[in-house]
C-alpha cells in the first residue's frame, strides 16, 4: 500500500487583508484503503507531530491497522452505520411474521440504547459503556432486562448472518427481579390516606390536588395506565349509558387495541362532578393538567404518597403510579372471588392476553389467605364426632 508524507499548504490573511501561503508545522500522511465496491479511496491524516521521523513511524502503524482491516472478514459490515443494520434486523423481525407489537418494541428499545450510549457503528459497541447506560435508564428491573434482552438478540443475529464475529455484549447478565423491586398495590387504608391527603396538598407539576385526586381515583377504579389517562377525552367518557364506560383509544393503549372499561356508579358519579367543575367540552382532555414525561406521574405520585406518611419500599414491593392498577386488579380479584366470577372475567377487565400476567397483578392479602385456610376442613373433629358415635372402624368410602 503506497503512502507519501507531506506538509499541508494553508492560507493565513494579516490585518491589512493580504493573504500569504505556508507549509503546515504538522506532517500529514496519504494512503489507499479498499473500499465496498472493490475499488480504492485516497485517505489523509494529520500525523500531529512536526518530526519526519516520528511522522514516519505514524504513518506505518495506520498502515498497519488499515491492513489489518482489509483481512479482516467483517470489515465492510462494521463500516456500515448501526441504524442500517437495526432496518435490515426489523424486516428480517417481520418477514419471520412477529407479534406487531414485538416488532415494534424492539428496534425502539435498541435505537434508544445505541443513541444513549453514543454507538453509531458496530466496533464502537462496548459491554462497559452499555452496562453505565443500562443502570441509569430509570425504570423498573423488568423493564431493564427487557432493553438488555433486545440488545442482546440483535446482537446474536448479528453474529449469526455473518455480519459480526462475536456478541460483545454476551457477557451482560439480567438483573434478578426480586418483589422489592416490582411495584405493589395499596391496600384500602393506604388509598383512602392517600386521596383525602392529596386533596388538601399544592398543585404539583401544574396539577391542583383535586385533579390529582381524579386521577388517583380513576387509575385505581379503571385499571387505566398513565398514558391513557393522559390522552383520555371526555367524548370518549359516556355518562349516561348503562353501565357508564370510559374508553381508552388503540392509538394510546399498550396493546394498540381499543378498550372500553365499564365504570362503577361511584366512579361515575365522581367522574360527574368533576365534569361540571371544570366544564370541559367533549374535545377536551379529561384531565388537561396530567404530566406529558413519563416520569411525571411516579414523581407527582412519590410525593403525595410522602405527604401521606406512606412508606415507599417495603419487603412487599414498592408504591409507583402504576401500583394504581396493581390496585385494581387485586380488588378485583377479590371482588370476583366474593362473588363467585370466573377469573376470566378479571383478565378480561385488566386486558391481559395470558392469565399469567393477571396472577402477576393480583397480590392475596394475609386475611384472604387465613379465610382460604380456615375453610379447610377440620379433620380432628371430624374424628372424634366418629368416635362419639361409635363409627371409627368404618371403612372410607371411595369419595373420602
């Protein structure tokens, strides 16, 4: 590979405006590298020294990591951008007939990655930046694994096409979610502390604690997670229908998909008067004040829960806007167990695909599990009452 040094020619113009040519103080270096299309492309560096020799010797170790690039099986993939490669993954995602939702979530969670950490090619990727950026993302345990995972599969196609010799995030490990780290329901003292407090606290973030108390009780009686509540509209809240329902848009739910939640009649008469105070039209956002971050609620949330006395972290887990739903998932479990409903009605209304997630949202109480426990059977007393009448040699029956 031929090369040549040389003293760059620069301009300089003095005061009176006369211009006047120099040589450049610093050696620079021209060489050819290959490129894609089998040809060659003239290169040149500053070599930032003014010393031929060590000038020399600079140009020579370039040379040599050019070369080794050029035996280098991968080096045409690495010198195409990520964001290339990340399109070509999305329609290798599609073409294999993914969830849509799948499709759509993970080129986001690694664009939002690679944009963090500042990767913009393949050999920029490196397990010790990716780790700093992945701790700082703050958000739930689960959710980081969710981004690390995506990563990491994007990476392994990588190696697995030909397009990468190794996965340089393979040694990554997925944090272990334990229950302190999952968020948790209030249990009914927890919530009522919580609405009558926030009533009476400062407007937060725009939001009066009147609006906040709606919003804490809509989230709590409808399962609605915070960007539906930030999108929803009073022409999709009807009133006057029996039942009354709220309706979040496809556009704003998680599942992309419509859903219509039946309201209970104090919800709706809470939702009435709230309605003729701020005489919104149909049009208008129901609750117009709602923070537009995503971290805005958890943080609104945080510090009412403070002003209530309620701690944040326990064994249990921790209390975030989201223990809203949690909330309301488990009451409705518990309802529909007093009830005699079928849990598919509380995955219906909690819009879960499996019943999994539902059970991942219902947290028994201690006194609902000593109920369940106490309506065991009493084998002892069975016992003796046999004994008292004289039938303990009975042999068990095959229904026993």
């Amino acid at each position: 590979m031929a090369s040549t040094l040389f003293r760059k020619m620069q301009t300089a113009t003095a005061k009176d405006g006369t211009k006047r040519q120099y040589k450049s103080s610093n050696w620079y270096g021209r060489f050819r590298v290959p490129t894609t299309d089998k040809r060659s492309k003239s290169v040149v560096r500053c070599l930032r020294t003014a010393d031929k020799e060590v000038a020399k010797k600079r140009l020579r170790k370039l040379e040599r990591e050019f070369a080794r690039n050029e035996d280098n099986l991968y080096y045409e993939q690495q010198q195409r951008p990520l964001a290339d490669h990340l399109a070509d993954y999305e329609q290798w995602l599609r073409a294999k007939r993914s969830a849509a939702s799948h499709v759509e979530k993970q080129p986001r969670r690694i664009r939002a990655m690679f944009t963090a950490c500042g990767f913009a090619y393949w050999p920029d990727i490196r397990m010790d930046r990716f780790e700093q950026e992945l701790s700082h993302l703050g958000v739930k345990t689960a959710t980081r694994n969710a981004y690390l995972t995506a990563v990491k599969a994007f990476c392994n196609w990588m190696v697995r096409i030909g397009r990468a010799e190794l996965n340089p995030l393979q040694h990554v490990s997925r944090v272990r979610v334990t229950d302190a780290d999952d968020s948790r329901p209030l249990n009914d003292d927890e919530l009522r502390c919580l609405l009558n407090t926030t009533l009476t606290q400062p407007t937060l973030k725009g939001m009066t604690g009147r609006e906040r108390w709606v919003a804490y009780r809509l989230a709590a009686e409808t399962g609605f997670r915070a960007n539906e509540l930030r999108t929803l509209t009073w022409g999709y809240v009807d009133l006057d229908s029996d039942p009354p329902t709220a309706t979040a848009l496809a556009a704003y739910s998680k599942s992309r998909e419509r859903a219509e939640q039946p309201l209970s009649t104090t919800t709706a008469a809470m939702l009435t008067d709230w309605r003729l105070e701020s005489g919104n039209p149909c049009d208008a956002l129901v609750l117009p004040c709602f923070p537009q971050d995503a971290s805005g609620p958890s943080r609104i949330f945080h510090a009412d829960i403070k002003a209530a006395g309620l701690q944040y972290k326990t064994s249990a887990g921790k209390l975030i806007f989201h223990s809203l739903r949690h909330t309301y998932i488990t009451n409705l479990d518990r309802s529909a167990g007093k009830r005699g409903l079928s849990q598919r009605v509380v995955q219906r209304l909690a819009r879960h695909k499996t019943a999994a997630m539902t059970d991942r949202y219902t947290h028994p109480r201690l006194h609902d599990k000593v109920a369940a426990v106490e309506g065991l059977p009493d084998v002892v007393s069975e016992r003796a009452e046999s004994r008292a009448t004289g039938t303990t040699d009975a042999k068990p029956t095959p229904d026993s």
